[in-house]
C-alpha cells in the first residue's frame, strides 16, 4: 500500500561541461498516512528529491510511482493535472500571490481543475478549510496584511483545497519563529491524524521529531530511514 | 468560466502599476484614434459627396472631353480638363437627335473671362449655356429668367450670374436689369442663381456666370464644347443611354474614344476610388504608431513575466499547464491593448466632433470601424503577446519557484 515508491531514483545536472549528481540510485517507499521527514545538510539532495516527488522535475533514471501509478513519464498534462489533484504542496516562502485576497489564494487551484463541482461548492471548502486552520477571519484579507504564521495557514488551506493524496512541504517553518512554527506543526500532525500522508523536508531537528519518520540524506543518498 | 478569471487576474495584474500601464496604453491609443478618425473622415466625405452628387439631379449624364475613367481600375489622367475639347456642338444635336432617352440636353462651353460693373471686377466661372440647363438643380435660379431659345437664336447680350458674383458686383444694389462688361461687351443681367455650395465636390454654381452658347462660341471662335450634360428619361434609361450615346460619339469621332461618358453612379465611384486610395495610404501610415504601440506592450510583458516568475512557478506547482499560462498571458497582454483601443475609440469620437466644427468634413465612425478597432486592437494584443506568453509558460517550476 504504498502511496509513493521511487526505484533508482538518480538526478543529474549538466552546467556547460560539468556534470553534478544531485540524487545517486535514492529507493523510497511512502506508506499512506505516513508522516515523513526528509533531513540532510545543504547540497545532499533534499530539495532534488521533493522537487522529483512533487513532479516539478524529471529523474534522469529510475522510477516514480504514486499511488502504484508510474508518474515520472507521463506527459506535461497529465501530470499537471496530478499536480492539481493528487499533491498539495506549502513552502518556505508560502508564495500566495500577493494581489489577491487570502479566500482567492486558497480557490485558486480550483482554477486548474476540470471538476465539476459549482462555485458555491467550491466556496463552501475553501470556506471549511479556512475555518480548518482557524482563519475564518481573515478571509477577505491580503497576504501583506498577514503574518507569517498566518500566511503558512493559507497555504496550508490552498494545499488542501482540492483533497490531495499527499502533502509536500518543504522547510515549512524556516521563516518563522518557535511559537508560530509549533502552531504549524500542530496543524500538520493534525492533519496526519486525519490520514492525510505529510512528506516535509526540513533541517531543523525539533521540527522533524514532529514526524513519526525521519530520513537522512546525504550527497544525494539515503543514509538512514 | 476559465477566460473570466483570466480577465479579472489580468485587469488585478493592469491595475497594479497604473502608470505604466497607462504609459504603455499611449501607442495603442494614438494608433487606434488616428486610424478610426481616418477611416471616419473618408468616410464622412464619401456620404457628403454622395448627397452632393445625388443633389446634382436626377438620371444625369455628363459628357466630357478626355478620358477620365480607364476601363481597368484607377484612373487614367484627368485630361481635357486643359487643353482643346475634343467635343463639338454638332456632337451635342446628334445626341439630341439621336438618343431617345434624353429627354433634356445643354451643351456649355467654358470661357475665362472678368466682367466689371463700374469699377468693380470680378472673375467667375464664364460659360456659354443653354437654356435646358436649368433642369440640373445647381443652376437654381433664384431672380429673374433663365436663358431662352430665343437667346440663343438671336446671340442676345444677356447673362445669369450667381450670387457670389452679384454680391461683389453690385453690393446691396440689385442686378437685375443692370449691364455689365464682359469681353468689352455690354450684357444685361437677367437672372441670379443661388444655390448650396457642394464644397465635398469642389463645385460653386454662385460663382458662376452664364451667357448664351452662341455668344460664348463668337467669342472663344470655336465649335467646340467643354461639356455636355444631359438628363434621362427614368431611373432605367440612364444605362442605355450611355451605351448608346458612347457607340454614337465613337462613330463621329473615328472610332477614337477621347471622351467620357460619366452618369452620376460613375462620379461617385470616382470619387470613391480616390477617397479609398487616400484614406487607405494615411491610414498605413496611422498604423505604424501600432506597431509601436504593440512593441510597448511586448515590452512591458517580458518585464511582468520575470517579475512574476515565481507566481508562474507557484500557479505550475498547483496545477497550470504550459497551455493555462499562455492563454493567461495572451489575455492579460490583449486586455490591456483592447484598453487602449477603446480609449482610443473615445478619444477618435472626440477629434470626430471637433473636426466636423472646424472643418466642412463631417466625419463618420460607423459601427464598422468600432468593431474594426476592436479586431486591431485584439490583434495586436495577441501578435505582441505571444513571445512574453511562451517565455513564460515555458518556465520550469523548479526553477521559477527558486526565483528571487
């Protein structure tokens, strides 16, 4: 049952003449409603693994499979749309977009799936999830009238919105302080209690004991998981 | 629906900077108004001398020297307007003889000559006519009589002036009755002509003066006629009618065809044919300020692409693909030129009131040229997009979302 299987995974970069490996032969296996913290120094491959993960790169070998479907060489659309539907990520820097209101940041996805579900039923979950993450009264605000912790939570919401399979987060709390950081971290194992399988890549070490699994990278191999 | 989100996030991405937007609206805007103002003041014209012509009469026909239409598109040169007219008198009688479908015939010969009164001189547009000329409406005689049979016949010093030409020559004083000098000859005025200047076709009958044909042919020592006009029976004889009358001239002149024979249907495509000509090449040059109006635009583009790289990353994490930012892309760079052309479009009404009160040219923007701005307008939006759009919806997710 595993949500996520990578075989043999390898990434390689070529700048002008220069080759650098960024992932050597990583195997991973991801069961659903896992818990998953990825850990390792600058430059072992953490950020090339989530990137593989999430679809927004292609191994140079090896195989990736979501939900027992083979993904790493389905065509730009396809896997686009798995990217809509099947992943949710949240990042460092949050990235909503800056000239919208935080209920159109979380709706946005919406805009790239096909669904057939009507406005008011999409309003109505962006609506749950806000309220989910204790935002309900900040719906018609603006991402610079946020806090950080505040913004994380709309990303947070955003990832939700279209029930994806799994979570990608990566470095969720590296711009915020402890207090807000533990909130988030609430969040996410709630969310894991929920079922929903969490993938975070992370560096710092009370941030990843939140998670009931750790793996360690280094120079793009897995030295302990 | 998809292309209404693209449009309120693409006016969100407009509105953001409102004076660079504006900035880059500026050759849009120009391009757009020079170009419909244009079109509206050709076609302006067009109307004003199609009323005008129809103002002329009804079923005319008009016989010149020269030829003024050439049998392929374009015009031949406009000759016989100088020079000696290839036109006699005995042609104009075997028209009337001849063709049954004029009903009414006046040969005139143009002269230039001044005529004085007192001390006063004035110098109209002399020509020796006949009296049927009176059925075209521009000699309206206003006071007096027209020429008669009888002045023709006996070469009578008599003369039809219009009212320009009384204006200057005689004040507040009325003509009528009074003798004036022409050609060292005394005439007596008999008549006055006011009618509407046709400024569109560049035509002034109140400053034009008549004299009896005969008279006109003494003096100018010719049998030649500068033209003949002629009105049809009906609406449908006016075709055959100039068939006829030009197989008949052919036959009198040699089989040389050194004259035209124009109806009112053919002066105005004349008319049309230049005015298009015109309105088309000022119009080109117009259109250039759109080509710059649109490298604005891609210019601007390409700049909001890189400041947004890592908003396209983010929108490609979640689900765009290269299609979805594209078209988003292509909206938001034909938002912002149809911006422009509907501004423009205001802007082109504006100069179009203007110029209808400073000016004789009353121009028209029909509903053609507004959609035609509208297609401009969204063309170039879409021709200068393109290149921004694909820059950004090529960009790699990784890599954008890295973006600082």
């Amino acid at each position: 049952m595993a949500i996520i299987e990578l075989k043999d995974i390898s990434k390689i970069y070529k700048i002008g003449k220069i080759k650098i490996t960024a992932l050597r032969n990583v195997s991973l296996s991801v069961k659903k409603g896992e818990f998953v913290a990825i850990m390792g120094p600058s430059g072992s491959g953490k950020t090339t693994l989530m990137n593989i993960i999430g679809l927004l790169d292609r191994p140079t070998s090896g195989a990736y499979f979501l939900n027992q479907k083979r993904v790493d060489q389905m065509k730009p659309k396809e896997q686009a749309k798995i990217r809509n539907q099947g992943i949710g990520f949240i990042f460092q820097l949050f990235n909503l977009l800056p000239r919208m209101s935080t209920f159109s940041n979380v709706m946005l996805p919406f805009t790239y799936s096909k669904n057939k579900l009507s406005y008011k039923e999409k309003k109505k979950r962006a609506f749950l999830l806000l309220k989910k993450v204790g935002l309900s009264h900040r719906i018609n605000h603006f991402p610079n009238e946020l806090s950080g912790g505040e913004k994380q939570r709309v990303a947070i919401a955003r990832a939700l919105v279209c029930n994806p399979l799994i979570i990608l987060a990566d470095e969720p709390t590296g711009t915020l302080d402890s207090k807000t950081s533990k909130e988030i971290m609430r969040i996410f194992r709630e969310l894991n209690r929920e079922g929903r399988t969490i993938i975070m890549v992370t560096h710092e070490k009370e941030i990843a004991e939140y998670a009931k699994r750790i793996i360690k990278l280094k120079d793009g191999r897995i030295v302990s998981s | 629906m998809v292309l209404f989100e693209n449009i309120k996030s693409a006016f969100r991405a407009i509105l953001v900077n409102k004076v660079r937007s504006a900035l880059t609206l500026i050759g849009i805007v120009i391009g757009v108004s020079a170009v419909i103002t244009l079109v509206a003041m050709g076609q302006g014209v067009k109307l004003g001398i199609a009323k005008e012509v129809e103002a002329l009469g009804t079923n005319l026909l008009i016989v010149l020297p020269g030829r003024v239409i050439s049998e392929e598109k374009g015009l031949g040169g406009i000759a016989g307007l100088a020079g000696v007219s290839t036109l006699t008198l005995d042609d104009k009688n075997a028209i009337k003889n001849e063709i049954s479908e004029i009903q009414k015939i006046s040969a005139i010969l143009i002269l230039s000559e001044n005529v004085m009164y007192n001390d006063k001189q004035a110098l109209p547009m002399l020509i020796g006519g006949e009296p049927e000329l009176e059925f075209t409406n521009i000699y309206n005689l206003k006071f007096g009589r027209f020429l008669s049979d009888e002045d023709i016949t006996n070469k009578n010093k008599v003369i039809v002036i219009g009212k320009t030409v009384a204006d200057d020559l005689f004040g507040q004083e009325d003509p009528l009755g009074k003798k004036i000098i022409v050609n060292k000859e005394e005439f007596e005025v008999i008549g006055i002509i006011e009618t509407e200047t046709l400024s569109n076709i560049g035509f002034d009958a109140n400053s034009m003066a008549v004299i009896p044909l005969s008279l006109a042919s003494d003096i100018a020592k010719t049998d030649r006629v500068t033209r003949i006009l002629m009105q049809a029976k009906n609406r449908d004889d006016v075709a055959s009618a100039q068939t006829r009358i030009k197989e008949l001239l052919l036959s009198r002149h040699n089989n040389v065809e050194d004259f035209s024979v124009l109806t009112q249907k053919d002066m105005l495509k004349m008319f049309d044919t230049i005015l298009n000509l015109v309105t088309t090449l000022l119009s080109g040059i117009a259109a250039i300020s759109l080509v710059v109006g649109g490298i604005g635009i891609m210019n601007i583009m390409l700049v909001s692409v890189t400041e947004r790289t890592r908003e396209i990353g983010l929108r490609k994490a979640i689900g765009a693909t290269f299609g979805n930012i594209l078209v988003q892309f292509l909206v938001e760079a034909s938002v912002l030129s149809l911006m422009g052309g509907g501004i423009g479009i205001l802007i082109s009404f504006l100069v179009s009131i203007l110029i209808s009160k400073i000016t004789p040219i009353i121009p028209d923007i029909t509903f053609f040229a507004i959609i035609l701005a509208f297609g401009i307008s969204v063309s170039i939006g879409i021709i200068f997009g393109i290149a921004p759009a694909i820059k950004a919806a090529r960009k790699d997710p990784a890599e954008a979302l890295r973006y600082e």
